[in-house]
C-alpha cells in the first residue's frame, strides 16, 4: 500500500471546534468589554474568561479573552466585526486551545 496515496477518501473539516484564545488590542475607552459581549453573542460565540492587566497607556493596551468551544468560522467572524471596531488597533489574534 502507497503510504504517500495522491487521491484519498478522507474528508477534512477546516472548520473545526476548540476553545480559542483571542488577543484584542485596542485604545481605551468606556463600553469595550461590552461590545465585545455584544460581538459574540452576534457571532455565536460564548466567552469563557478574560483577563486584562491594569491599563498603562491608554492609547496602546491589549486584554485577552478565552472562549467555550465553537467553530473556527465563528471565531474568524468574531475577529474580523472586533477589528472593524474604532477602538481597535487592528484585528486580534486568535488561536485554538488544547483542552484538558
């Protein structure tokens, strides 16, 4: 048997579930934590925790939120409504997690 097969049967999902972790850079403001809320409940994604350092410079300031387990789709839909954002700096960063 070619262990190198060109044709396979296998079918790969590129949309996969984890729970993500997301890095959201951004300038300080009132309401941010709660548009977010607001941009993934629109994205169907349900916040596990964040967390964010004391803000040192307010006009340059990162906080990172972790989420329950959904579809990567979800979480490239979220990312991409957070960055069209006037507070955000650019569009966060995400990776999946490894769960225990």
């Amino acid at each position: 048997s070619d262990p190198f097969p060109l044709e396979s049967k296998i079918d790969i999902d590129n949309d996969y579930t984890s729970a993500f972790y997301i890095r959201v850079s951004f300038q300080d403001e009132l309401g941010i934590i709660r548009k977010i809320g607001e941009l993934a409940e629109l994205s169907g994604v349900s916040i596990c925790s964040v967390l964010q350092n004391p803000i040192k410079d307010r006009m340059m300031a990162d906080f990172v939120i972790t989420t329950e387990e959904c579809k990567v789709s979800q979480i490239e839909a979220l990312c991409k409504k957070i960055g069209n954002e006037p507070f955000a700096h650019r569009e966060p960063i995400f990776m999946p997690m490894l769960s225990e």
